[in-house]
C-alpha cells in the first residue's frame, strides 16, 4: 500500500482521528471533506478543525461542533457562518474572544457582544462594533469585568462626566482612561480615590496637589500618598494632617527609586545571561523575569537582582505578554521599568526620567548560519533591512505610567503624561534620539529555525521566507 493510498483509507484514517484529532491535517483531501472523518477529528481535539476542507468549514453542523469546542475555531469558519447568529452565539459563550472573529453585523449585535463579554475577562470590548463602544450599558457590563476595558470605549463616552462618575464608584481606577478634562474634575477624581485611593496616580498634575482630593485618597488607602504631588509630600503639617502611615512616609522620604527591567521569556536561555549582564550594567537594579517555558537555566548567582516568576496562563485568557506586563505594574508602584524582549539592548544609558519612549532599531543576522558564542551585541553591526522604528517600547514611571504602551504595539498616540495628546496623528518614526533599543531580530539561521520549530509567545506567524528577507544576501549563499 502506497502512502497516499494509505492517507486515503477511511477506516484507517477514522482510526487515526479517533487516536488524535490532529491527524485529520495528513489525511487525504477526500477525507477532510468526508463529515464523519471531520466530525470525529473535532470530537477528539476541538483545533482539528483547521483542517477540515472548505465545504465543511460552510457546514453548520461541522462547525458548531467545532466551536463548542473551541471558541477560536469560528476563524476558520466561512463568511456565511461568521454571519451566523446562533454560531457566533456558540462560540463566545465557549470563550468570549471569539467575537474578533465575528461579522461586521454580529459585532454590532448586542446581545452577541454582551454574551462575549460576560464570557471573558479578556479585551472583548475590543472587537465591538464602534456604535456599541458607544453604549452605555455594553461598556459598564465589559468595565464590571475587567476596569480596562474602559479604554476600548468610545471618546465620546470617556469624556461623558454622568457615565465616568458611575465607573469610578464602582472601580476608581476606571479614572486612567477618562478624557483629560474629567481627570481633572473635581467631582470625578474625588469619587475615583474614595473607591480606590490609589487612583490618585490617573488625576491631573492640578488635582494631585489639592489637599481635599489627596487627603480622601490617603483615607481610603494610605499608599496613595506616593501618588500626590512632591509639595504636598513636603509639607509637614499636610503629612500630619492626613495621618499617613509612618512606614509609607519613611519610604516616601528615604527610599531611592529602584530601576526595573521586565522581560517574558520562552527559550532564550543562551542569551539571558549577556541580556542581564548588559542592563545590570546600564543601571538597572533589577531584573523580572517571567519565565514562559524555560526548563534549563540557573540564574542563583545574580541573587536578589532576579525575579523569576513562572508564567502560565490559559490560552484564553490573551496574549501572555500583555498579561505579565499587566501583572508587574499591578504589583508594583514605585520605581521606574524598562519595557523590552530578550533580544532587545538598551542603548546608550538609562533615561534620566521615566515615561520615556523608546525608538526601536532592528539588526539583523549579517549572513550567520550558526549560533555564535560571543555575546549578542558583539556579532551584530548593522541595521536590518526590515524598518522596524514604529515599534514603540517604554521605560516607565511605575507611580504614574503615564505614557506606557504595550509591546509591540504599533501606529501609537503619544500622550504626556496627564494623557493629552501631544500630536493629534500616530506615532510612525522616532521620538527619542537620545534612548533607544537594538533589536536583534532574527539572529543566526540556526537559532531562527528554532524560533520556527516553537512558535512565539504572541502567537505570530514566522516563515523562513522572513529570514531571508531580513537577510537576502543569504539566498545565494
């Protein structure tokens, strides 16, 4: 029996299916449009799915089995059944992340946005449509969730004082993603720090230095102190009169201001070592590392300048890497951090205040084929091809990140740090000459058919045709 014939083999096949839901990706293409071959693959491992033949990813059936499963099958779905109500309505009660997937019309469902929302504690809010980010009842439901959520709401509604003042009652932090006018309103801020004293660090600059506004937040949580203005942490009688914790005051007098760096990893445990060595060298205090998969390492001799946290998270709870960084700035308020991946270098020194923006330039591997021992930023000596300076990483004020963005995140507005915007356009080329990152961005062709092999922790695609066109001069060789 030849290979293809053997692919071919319904019994045998249903067998394999039956085994592992994953081989329907090598059965014959008769099989992947035979129903009961595909049903049997989803039954098996709901993410079989993907390989089903286009006729069945039409087939209702086929794929409400699918979705019930997994959520996240509705992307493989044909047109028709993304327009399909009640298989939207199967998946993001599945898992609510779904939505992204959806038709333009199912996005500006209610009810399926709602049923996504009230599903996950993720971004869903995210993938509504632009009227629906507009109502009132959607985003409290999302903000009830998640008080993050807030920032996918629209403009209109985080300049809306009635509505922002019912979402710092219920959680105060609400507060950094209200219009900058409301952040400096009075009524606002005073019933953001009386939920959460700590939301003191999203009012205005003016706000943080009226004792009224301060000495509510102190009373609700006496850390908020940190978060006032450096007069009203001078002024003596106001520290008494607010009855501040004597132990939050000594640290607030006496304790310098550490200096952070905050990385996920996955594999890069030959080059974390040199990645360290460097940053600890450029200032930094102290290293965070969230460990995604790292099974052989022995960090021990940088004692306490490490932290490693294991870091797993269901799928369905969103990208890992937004999640950790979320997960270090809800630990920690105090001090500065640098934002930035195991193959990227700060260069030059430390900015001198945090809130900095960081241009990010991309190197490439100059036509190695192997792994090299010498450290990283010794085999790299010219810029990649690939522009890469719309990248924008932060060092940040971890009591005030007013202009923090996520990894990665690209075409961003760039805020001060009370979050007025300073041009009215997105960012697309370098705002600081004078901090930057070199990207080591796709190393040897050795290391680059590892990446390959183990995917990335954001869950991007990669193809060796990238390398080489970061690389071109490679393909001759």
């Amino acid at each position: 029996m030849t290979l293809k014939t053997y692919l071919a083999d319904k019994d045998t096949m249903l067998t394999l299916v039956q085994k592992d839901g994953r081989n329907l990706e090598y059965v014959s293409e008769v099989l992947k449009n035979d129903k009961e071959v595909v049903l049997a693959a989803i039954k098996q491992n709901g993410t079989a799915f993907k390989f089903a033949s286009d006729d069945l990813k039409n087939d209702k059936e086929v794929v409400l089995s699918a979705v019930n499963r997994v959520g996240l099958n509705l992307e493989f779905a044909s047109a028709k059944l993304k327009n399909d109500k009640d298989v939207v309505l199967t998946a993001v009660a599945q898992n609510g992340l779904s939505l992204q997937y959806a038709s333009n019309e199912l996005t500006n469902n209610k009810k399926v946005v709602l049923a996504a929302i009230n599903n996950n504690v993720g971004s869903n809010l995210e993938f509504a449509s632009v009227a629906l980010k507009n109502e009132n009842e959607v985003v409290l439901t999302a903000l009830k969730k998640n008080a993050d959520l807030l920032i996918h709401a629209s403009d209109s509604l985080k300049n809306n004082k009635e509505f922002i003042l019912e979402c710092v009652k219920y959680n105060g932090r609400s507060l950094e993603y209200a219009s900058y006018e409301l952040r400096n309103d009075k009524d606002v801020v005073l019933a953001a720090v009386e939920q959460n004293g700590c939301a003191l660090m999203f009012a205005s600059d003016i706000l943080k230095s009226k004792k009224k506004i301060v000495l509510a937040a102190v009373k609700q949580n006496k850390k908020a102190i940190f978060y006032a203005s450096i007069d009203l942490q001078k002024d003596n009688e106001f520290i008494l009169e607010s009855n501040a914790n004597n132990n939050y005051i000594s640290k607030l007098k006496y304790k310098s201001r550490q200096r952070y760096i905050c990385a996920i990893v996955k594999d890069e445990q030959l080059y974390i070592e040199h990645w360290l060595e460097h940053h600890y060298a450029k200032g930094i205090d102290k290293a965070f590392i969230y460990n995604h998969g790292i099974t052989n390492y022995n960090l021990s001799k940088y004692g306490n300048c490490i932290e490693i946290i294991e870091w797993h998270p269901k799928e369905e709870m969103g990208n890992p890497q937004v999640l950790a960084y979320n997960h270090f700035l809800e630990n920690h308020r105090e001090g500065t951090c640098l934002f930035i991946d195991i193959d990227e270098y700060l260069y030059g020194e430390l900015p001198k205040n945090g809130n900095t923006v960081l241009e990010d330039i991309s190197y490439d591997s100059n036509g190695h084929f192997f792994y090299c021992q010498q450290p990283v930023t010794e085999r790299f000596t010219r810029e990649a091809i690939v522009h890469m300076t719309c990248n924008l990483k932060t060092y940040s004020d971890l009591s005030n990140p007013g202009t923090f963005f996520s990894s990665h995140r690209t075409n961003a507005k760039l805020h001060d740090v009370d979050g007025r915007l300073i041009l009215d356009q997105t960012i697309s080329y370098p705002t600081s000459r004078s901090a930057y990152l070199r990207h080591y961005i796709t190393k040897s062709l050795e290391e680059y058919k590892i990446k390959l092999l183990r995917g990335s922790i954001t869950k991007g695609l990669r193809t060796m045709e990238y390398f080489y066109r970061v690389n071109p001069e490679m393909k001759s060789i």
